[in-house]
C-alpha cells in the first residue's frame, strides 16, 4: 500500500511538472524510411487565443542519418480554412558531422523552435503536417518527428 502512495504521489509530481505545455506528441517513422507521401499528421484543439504560443519541431535521428540538416515542408490548417506552407531546415549535426542533439548511443533529439510568441487566430482545431523534403526515397534514420506547442512565458 504505502509502495503505491508514493507511485501516485511520483506520478503527479512528474505530470506537474511541465505547465506550460499545451500539446505534445511524436510520431514514429517506419524503420524501412520516410516516405515522401508519409506524411506526419498532429491534430490540436487551441481553446485560447489570448496567450502567446512556442511552436516546436521535435525529431529523433540515429546514426544512420547521412546529412547534416533536414529539410521539411510543414502545412497548418486552421480552423477558418486557411492552409499556410513553410519550408523548415533543421540543422542535426555541425560542419564537422557532430549531433547537435541530445540523446545517448546513437540515437539524438532535437528541438526547433518554429515560430516564437505567436497568438492563433482562432480557436478550433489545427491541423499540422509534416513531409520530408530531402530528396532521399526512402529517407533513412529519422526514427521520430514531432510537436510541442507551449504557453511563452
């Protein structure tokens, strides 16, 4: 009994421990490579329009990654129909081929931050897709691709 007390009382502490955090979630590429037609899809309700928001790109890459950056085409749907494209380079390793990315091994977590203290237009859901843009088909070694909105402080 007491072991689950401090189960519940761990498990609050470490949920409580990112407020700003509106959506987070990742999306595991197939160990045979990204296809440019996979596309990763993060659907996210936005409920308030008054605060200021830190969009994120997370990706996880292994050692078989043979460039230095990625390239992403990533398409936002809000809610008032409107569909904007931006073209994102994320920089995974420096000139010398070093992770730029935490991680242990040969796996390694970057995050980008896409947009800085931006405010939706609306509320309602957005839709945020992502599809690699480098030429390689497949593309081999990114393992995960994400996104983290927060609340900006």
């Amino acid at each position: 009994m007491r072991n689950f007390f401090f189960l519940i009382i761990f498990s609050l502490c470490i949920c409580s421990c990112d407020p700003d955090k509106v959506y987070e979630s990742n999306v595991k590429i197939p160990s045979a490579g990204w296809q440019r037609t996979d596309i990763a899809s993060f659907n996210v309700e936005i409920v308030e329009i008054d605060v200021a928001y830190n969009i994120y790109v997370n990706v996880r890459n292994n050692n078989n990654y043979k460039y230095r950056d990625l390239w992403l085409f990533i398409d936002v749907d809000s809610p008032m129909g409107y569909v904007e494209r931006d073209t994102v380079k994320i920089m995974l390793a420096d000139h010398r081929g070093k992770w730029l990315g935490h991680g242990l091994g040969s796996k390694f977590n970057t995050r980008l931050i896409l947009h800085e203290n931006v405010r939706f237009p609306a509320t309602g859901k957005y839709n945020f897709r992502y599809e690699q843009a480098m030429r390689d088909e497949p593309l081999i070694g990114i393992e995960d691709i994400g996104l983290r909105i927060e609340k900006a402080n």
